[in-house]
C-alpha cells in the first residue's frame, strides 16, 4: 500500500493543511527537535503563541485527525474537484489567473501560450473522465428480520441458499458455457506471462518475492481462482460474441487487436489485485495465502512491501501501454479505492466496531472496485462498434455485484469451511478481531452484548464463544449468503439485459453462481 499512499499524499498536501487549519493551527514553522519536543509557532487570528509540545503527541493529533475524515462517507479528502493532480488548484482557477508574458515573445513560455490560445476547446486535465459511484444501494431491506418487501419474488431462495438462473439463460453445460472452461484458452498461462515477461528484474530477491504467488512448482498451489481475469476475458468475447480461440481470431487485426489489449488488462487486473495481497497479509500479519506462507513469511515485511509496490509499477506501466485514456483513470482508480479501503479498515480496527453499510463501501474499495472498473474497462476497450454506452454500464454493474457477492461469500466461508478447504486459518478473522458481515448482522439484535466484545476485538476470553452464539441466534451466516445471493442476481440481471445471448453472457451468468456457491 505504500507506492498508492505516496501516490495519494502528492496530491493531498495541500488538504492535509486545510485539516491542521481545523485543528486552530493557521501556521506551523519549520520544526527544531530538543528534547524529544517540537517548537512551533501558531499563528491564531490576532496572536501569535510559542508552544513546545512532546512529538508523539503533535503526530498523534494529526494523524487522528487525517484518519477521522480520511474516513468519512463524505469527506473532501479524496474529491479531485478542489485539488489537482499534485496538489494546486484546478485548472479553471489556473486559466482565470494566468497571464501572458508578453515583455519577449520570443521566450519559449510566450510561445506555448500562444499556441495554446489558438487552441479552441482545451481539455480540462483536472476533470474526471468517470464518474463516481454514490455507492448508496446495497439491498439491506431483502435481508432484513422485517424486510419491507417480499423478499421471495426477488430471488429463488429454497433450501439451498442460491441465486436463480434468469430466463432465457441456456442451463451449465461443461463443454458450452463452462466459465473456467470457456475462459482457459485466453487465461491459462496468464501466471506464466506474468512471472516471466511483465514482472522481470535483475534483482534476484526482489524478482522471486514479486513472482512469488505467479510461479509455482507443484501445480496450481499459489496461483489463487483467476476469477478477475476469467471475468474479463468471458466479457471480453461476449461483448463480441467471438467463438473462436485468439489464433483464429487473428484473421480479423480488429478483433485481434481488441483481445490482445483486454488479455493486457486482464493481467493487469491480477497483477493489481496480487500486489494488494502483499500489502494485506503484511499490515493483516497473515501467516497463510493460497495454502502456503503469505510473502512476507518467506521474505520479510520490507521485500513483501517493495515487491507489492514494484508488482503496482509494472502494472502502471502496461497500463499505460494500452493508449487508452478512458482505460487508464477507470483503472488507476482502483489504487486510490485500495488505499481508501485500508483506511476505513484501519478506523475500523481502532474502535472494534463498523455499520454494515460502512462495511459493504469499505469492501467494494478493497475488493469490488477492482472488478468492476477492471470490467468497464474491458468494455471500454472493446470500442463504440462493441460497447454501448448502456453496454459499458452494465459491465460496470456486473463487477461491482460480483466483487459485492464474493466478499460476502468469503465472509461466511471464514465461519463454515475449514483451513484446508479454505488455504487459510477458519475463523481467521474473528480471531483477528475483525468484525466481518455475520457478526454485523448478529450485532443487529445481539448489541448489548456482542458490541463490548467487537469494541475490543475478541481478545477476552469467551468473547468468540460469544460471538458465535450471537451470529447463530441472529442467523448472521444465512444472511450474509442471501445477500450475496441477491447481489449475484444484479450482476447477473445486468448482463442478461445487455449482452446478445451466446455462450459467453451464459457463462457470466453460471460465474456469478458459482460465486456464490463456492466452498473455497
């Protein structure tokens, strides 16, 4: 997370003054260290006071402070309207403030304004291509314990929590419309052309560390579900509705074109969501990742976090190859998301307790904001004659409420599937002192009692006993997979309507099932 956190703070300085102003501090001078304090002068209104206050503390405030509104659903702190790329005012200010120089034309400075004067619709470098998701719908209602509409005629519920299949959907067929098997030809060496071509470096450490989940000498251990990429590429042909395989598409340099910049992305798409693994297991302390020891067990924190970091370079890099603007903020997006994510997680961890609609935003920037933008920008380079502006949406959509469901799903797994099943600790994250969608759920009913133990993170003796109990009573695990299961739904309605039938919108549809049916 630190490459995402420099990158954020380029832009953030000049915020980061606008919260210590609140903070009644209007100035602070250069600091002068004597023992262990910092001396600053603050100049308030009418007066100027000399302070000495012991650092810690000064860093604690601020911090504090930046992490409080850095959290907000509202906060100003990520709004790109009122701050530029590295930190100055927008470029409207700029244009109304600037001035020409006109004591030499000749200089270099008068030459470009003049060429920019001559230009009559210049792009506003500071306005967003893409606009944001209020993320304000999330189906709390269908999963309520008194739902304000019947919850039944939105999904197929029976016995077996699972979403229905839409009409008009062909039924899973493992030789037709197989998502992992239709997706094999363009995904299956995805981890090799990433650990050999897109990720090498003369550093042996830093090479095998960033290659670390992309290699593996015992089959599939390390390589994780490819979910992202299989997502990416099944939508990729749907959107086509190209049958073949990439060599015979290959008679077409159109077609051929578009699938080998989407088979790009869907390696950036993984590399991404790799390098965000690095830093999780490192700030999480994981000792497990896909069945074996997280990187940072084998490398180290340091080597763990620069492999991560280097991993968000070379995906910046290819990302940039693909000459696509559009492309190119839907997914650089997804950083800022991962960094917005850890922070709500970290505000999170300091008081023990989350709302659930906190909960589910703080998901879709850890999780589902990756998919969905890695979606809508698979769409948006499918091009105008492939994707409809409708047809971009929906991508979109269909992501987000995967990405959605997944999370969810992984949240109950936690509770049902065991270490082995799973490729990491049950109950890994009670035991960490997370307070995941079943035990939020739980705490609905059980506050009084389940709260005081969220608050201090399970580390009381029974408070997981507790905790279990709560969520049993309160049905917390159900509630979490009908949840899922209506998200699935979304997903699934979105492309359905979109997409023209073939094999490949089929397989989108049985994905988003399988999502949620999982046991891993």
């Amino acid at each position: 997370m630190s490459a995402a956190l420099l990158y954020r703070g380029s832009r953030q300085h000049i915020k980061v003054a606008k919260l210590i102003s609140r903070q009644n501090i209007a100035k602070i001078s250069i600091p002068n260290y004597t023992n262990n304090s910092l001396h600053f002068s603050i100049a308030n209104s009418q007066r100027c006071i000399s302070s000495a206050l012991p650092i810690d503390a000064i860093k604690n405030s601020i911090k504090s402070s930046l992490l409080e509104e850095a959290a907000k659903k509202d906060s100003t702190f990520w709004d790109e309207s009122t701050v530029g790329i590295h930190g100055h005012a927008s470029l409207q200010n700029n244009n109304n403030n600037m001035q020409t120089d006109t004591t030499n034309n000749n200089t270099p400075t008068a030459d470009i304004e003049q060429r920019l004067s001559d230009v009559s619709d210049i792009v506003d470098v500071d306005t967003p291509i893409n606009k944001p998701d209020p993320l304000n719908e999330w189906y709390l209602d269908a999963v309520s314990t008194n739902p304000t509409f019947d919850m039944h005629a939105m999904n197929g519920f029976g016995q077996k929590i699972s979403p229905r299949i839409p009409e008009g959907v062909a039924p899973l067929d493992s030789q037709i419309n197989d998502p992992f098997v239709l997706a094999r030809p363009d995904v299956h060496d995805i981890s090799a052309t990433i650990g050999k071509d897109l990720i090498g470096t003369d550093h042996p450490v830093l090479n095998s560390a960033a290659g670390y989940f992309f290699k593996s000498e015992e089959g599939n251990v390390g390589k994780g579900k490819q979910v992202r990429p299989v997502m990416v590429m099944l939508l990729s042909r749907a959107m086509m509705n190209i049958n073949q395989g990439l060599e015979t598409a290959s008679q077409s340099p159109r077609q051929a074109h578009i699938l080998k910049s989407q088979r790009r992305l869907a390696e950036i798409t993984e590399m991404i969501h790799t390098a965000s693994l690095f830093h999780d297991d490192v700030i999480d302390e994981a000792d497990t990742r896909r069945g074996q020891p997280a990187a940072h067990r084998a490398f180290g924190n340091k080597m763990a976090i620069l492999a991560g970091d280097y991993l968000l370079a070379r995906a910046s890099i290819c990302l940039a190859r693909l000459r696509n603007v559009d492309v190119v903020e839907c997914m650089s997006t997804v950083i800022e998301h991962l960094v917005r994510g850890e922070v709500l997680q970290i505000k999170d961890n300091k008081t023990g307790v989350a709302d659930i609609e906190g909960y589910l935003r703080k998901n879709y920037y850890k999780t589902a904001s990756l998919m969905a933008n890695s979606c809508k920008s698979a769409a948006l380079l499918a091009g105008g004659d492939n994707a409809s502006p409708e047809v971009i949406e929906a991508a979109y959509q269909y992501g987000k409420h995967i990405g959605t469901a997944f999370q969810l799903i992984d949240d109950a797994l936690d509770f049902e599937g065991s270490a082995a099943s799973l490729g990491k600790p049950a109950l890994g994250d009670l035991n960490a002192g997370l307070s995941t969608a079943p035990v939020l759920f739980a705490a609905e009913s059980h506050g009084p009692e389940l709260i005081p133990a969220m608050a201090r993170k399970f580390t009381q003796q029974g408070d997981i006993d507790l905790a279990l109990r709560c969520i049993n009573e309160a049905d917390g695990v159900n509630r979490t997979k009908k949840l899922a299961a209506i998200h699935a739904e979304k997903a699934m309605d979105a492309v359905v309507k979109s997409l023209e039938p073939s094999p490949y919108r089929d397989s989108l549809v049985h994905l988003a099932r399988r999502v949620v049916d999982r046991s891993k």
